[in-house]
C-alpha cells in the first residue's frame, strides 16, 4: 500500500492524498549503523542518525501516531499544489519525509524523453529527491535522518537537539575566570558555529572536577601552542572566532596524537566508544 501526501502550509494546513499505487523511496540499505544525534558528529555515507521511541518526543506529528488509512485523506486540489508544505510518501508502515523549496518547484517549458515528445508549457512540476529527508520506520518507532537542518521544518521543535548557547550563556562564558578578551572581541562577535561549541563546552565543565579542569589547560597549552596563556592568573587570552575554537576543541578534546609518527591532530567529529 503506497500513497503520496503533501502537507500545505499554516497552521490549518492539513495532509491530501497527491498519488496512489506508486513506489516512491526505495528503503535504504544502511539503517542498521544508527547513530545518536551529535551536532558535534560528522556522519559517514553509511551511517544516519535515529531518534529511538519517536511517537513519545514532543516535536513527533501527531500523523504519526495514528493507524495509517488512505481514505482519511481527500486528493489535493490544483490549486493548493503551490501551499505545500513538504511531501510524505507512506510505504506499507515506512514513512518517507522530503521538504519542499522553491527550487524544487520548476516553471519552465520542458518534454520528456519518448518516441513522441511534446512540448509543455505552463504546467510547474515539482522534483522529488533521490533520497528522502528523513524515514520514520513505524514498527521500530524510529526515525533516521542525515542533516537536523533539512527535517526542523517538518518537525516543529526538533531543533532542541541542536543546542546552542544563548546570548547571556556566550557572555557568561566569556566571562570565566580562565578567559581574557582581547582586541574588543565580545559575545556580540561569537558567531553561530562558536555559540554551539560554547553549549558543548559549558557542560562539560560542569563535569570536570577542579584537579581536571587545570589538567585540560595544560592539554590545551601543549597543542595550541599559538594560545596566550598568563602562568600567573591561569587564563587564556581570546581576541577572535579563530582562537575561541582552538579553546572549545581544547575543552571537547579534540586535539590527539598518533601512535605511530607522534602527528598532532584534531579529530574531524567525535563520537563515543561503547
């Protein structure tokens, strides 16, 4: 059993049967290598990441959570095609999620591939991706995605996985006793990518114990060379984006040494050993 909705736009927006019948996502073959969410994790061309027990989170639709059938949904009228929100294709209890952009809706005079073509005007077609956005498996209760950015429209309040610290934490945080600004650099220029390091930071501090907190100084000292760092009153000094990242990896570390050769480096994206 395959159908095609589209969810239009708004707060009264609803979801319409747009296609029956037809397979539109192939199940991908790499699910079983699920990673937890990590802002900080860079995903291999293997690997997705999965929210486990979906149906219980906040941000879950509540589409989800009901039994699944086709004839609760009236087809898409014409002239709705263009409030689309985003598309789901269900797939015999395989949820399929592609968002909609502007790009993806073409307006251009176009003809197939056939014995005879024929030119079409005037009629916007709307491009379906090769992969989907996110895949939502009802049985497991799992969802998979690739990129948090890509599934925060579809849904409302995912982004909490994305943390990021706010303007008073930044300034905070700017403000601890092992942190001098220089070169009028403030929390108004810590920029996005810097802003959810800092939230990573910020908690795990909290867990170093004082005895840590001075060894992983000394951890930052020996690979980031480049750091100002006063003996005396313990601090670094931080005048700009470039620098505060060298403190953050520090803090996450992220810096390592081979065992082979002694190459200093920085790990690319971080992820825990069970």
């Amino acid at each position: 059993m395959n159908h095609l909705l589209a969810k239009t736009k708004g707060r009264d927006g609803y979801f319409f049967k747009v296609i029956s019948n037809e397979e539109i996502f192939k199940l991908p073959d790499d699910l079983d290598n699920p990673v937890e969410y990590s802002s900080d994790y860079k995903l291999e061309d293997d690997e997705w990441f999965a929210i486990k027990n979906f149906s219980e989170k906040e941000y879950c639709i509540e589409f989800l959570t009901r039994r699944f059938l086709s004839i609760d949904y009236n087809q898409l009228p014409v002239d709705d095609y263009n409030k689309i929100d985003f598309l789901c294709a269900y797939q015999t209890g395989v949820y399929y999620f592609q968002k909609l952009s502007s790009s993806q809706i073409i307006r251009k005079k176009y003809f197939s591939f056939s014995a005879a073509p024929t030119l079409i005007e005037n009629e916007p077609i709307i491009v379906i991706d090769n992969y989907p956005d996110a895949i939502y498996l009802k049985e497991k209760d799992i969802l998979y995605f690739k990129r948090l950015t890509s599934i925060t429209a579809i849904f409302k309040g995912i982004d909490e996985l994305y943390k990021e610290a706010t303007k008073e934490e930044t300034e905070a945080f700017l403000e601890s006793d092992f942190i001098v600004l220089a070169n009028e650099y403030s929390a108004e220029k810590v920029k996005k990518a810097n802003r959810k390091r800092i939230a990573m930071a910020m908690a795990t501090l909290q867990r170093f114990s004082q005895v840590e907190r001075s060894d992983i100084f000394v951890y930052i000292r020996e690979y980031c060379e480049g750091l100002s760092f006063d003996e005396n009153d313990e601090n670094f000094t931080i005048s700009d984006e470039e620098e505060l990242k060298k403190l953050l990896y520090g803090i996450e570390q992220r810096y390592y040494t081979t065992r082979q050769g002694g190459e200093k480096r920085l790990a690319n994206s971080v992820t825990t050993i069970q």
